[in-house]
C-alpha cells in the first residue's frame, strides 16, 4: 500500500490543478491495478488527496453530503492505493487500487455495470453483495 | 463501430444526469476496448452524446473553447465507440473504444502517462508521435 511523506503530497498539491471542477475538485478515475476494470469515478478536493496520499487508502469528496469521506469506511470496502497517475493537463486523477469487497455501493463490483443495449440499460457487471446487509438500517 | 437509432439516443439522453457538473456536462472515461487501459477523460454535453451515439466516433465538449469537438478531427486519431456503458448514478460514461493513433494531444498513447513518485511526476506512458508533426503550425 503506497503512502507518501508530506513534504511529497505538498509538492503533488502544488501541481494538480483543482480550477477546472467547481467547488474546488479534481475527478478521480479509480481502476482495479491487476485487471484495469474501471471501478468508480469520484471528485476529490485538496484534503481528500492528501488524506489518500498520507494514508494509502482513497478518499473523496461527496459534493451531495458536503465531506470528506473514506472509500469502504462503512462496509469495509476500502480501496488500498498501488499507484497515483495524472493525465496531461494535471486536472484529472487516476488511482489504481487493490479494491477490498465490491466498489458500488449498489452491491456490483464496479460502479460502471449497465452496457447501453438496444435503447436499454442491461446488467454487465456482477452483483456481488447485498447493500442491506452491508448498510445497515438505522 | 457502435452506431444507435434516434430513438435509441433520445432514451439513453433521457436516462442521463447532466446536472452535476457546471454548464450540463457529463464527465467520459475513454478506455481501450482490447487492453482496458485508461485513455482519457473528458466531458460532454447533450449534443456531444447524441453525436457520438450517432456517427459511432466518440465526440466531446471542450469548456476551454466552448465547442463541440470530435475527438481526432485534426490528427486523424479518432474513437471508434465499441461499448456505451453508465455508472450506477448515470452521471458518468465509459466509452469503450478502438483508439486510431493515440489519445494523447501531447503524442502519448493515453494522457495517462505520468506516475508520481518519489515526488516527481516520472513518464510512463510511451510517446508514439511528435504533436508538431501532426497538428500542423497555422
């Protein structure tokens, strides 16, 4: 699992370019490092890039809640980091992570599971839990 | 190449989120259809979807220029869409692709070409054309 000293996030920092999202954010592209399935797409501000570079683990930031928030924190579906890449214009992120359990909180292993088919959304992607059991009911 | 119906697209546009990010876009992950590797990420408005779906060549919009682009329109590095494919919130689209030439404007083949270690930026993506040679100085 890749960390980063703060000395490496705060020149990482200096180089993404967090104008082009409003509110401050970057997209994050999350794919799986062994198979390069594309698991989730998610925006990541300042704080949520340095906690995932200190930590190893990646954090986003959900603009409907308005926080920070650690990927798996509730279902134990945590994403550890093997690589940190930018694209061309430094405005775009790319993870490639060791997913824990399934990346959707739908219950798939990825996010991206519905193939547009025939004027429909068909089911590519593989059902791997049940999100009642795993978010629990308050 | 994946080309869809006008029936087929009004659904799919009916289907999608543009609300999410500023100006009605939805942010597209490009993605090799053979390797899985990332090629870029870019977004798109109605009208760049409705194209892409249409002609089966994968059409963005650039909120730099504010403009309709199609992807390899100059270089000749064109996408040919071989799978439309949603996230769990249709708020982001994966286009699957056969990559003519390369994704990258800057002569790489993705834009996914630097890695950041050891508090460096370090290329490793592979350079596969010179960007002077193909986009032509006015």
């Amino acid at each position: 699992m890749k960390q980063f000293s703060k000395e490496e996030i705060d020149k990482f920092i200096e180089i993404l370019d967090f104008s082009k999202i409003e509110g401050d954010l970057i997209p994050v592209i999350t794919q799986d490092f062994q198979t390069n399935e594309i698991l989730m797409l998610a925006f990541a501000n300042e704080e949520a890039v340095r906690r995932s570079l200190e930590t190893g683990y990646a954090h986003y930031y959900s603009r409907s809640r308005g926080e920070l928030w650690k990927k798996g924190e509730i279902s134990g579906h945590v994403q550890e980091i093997q690589q940190v890449i930018t694209d061309c214009d430094t405005d775009t992120l790319l993870f490639k992570v060791k997913q824990i359990g399934a990346a959707c909180h739908k219950g798939f292993d990825t996010c991206f599971y519905n193939e547009f088919v025939n004027g429909e959304l068909k089911r590519i992607g593989k059902k791997v839990f049940n999100p009642d059991d795993v978010y629990k009911k308050k």
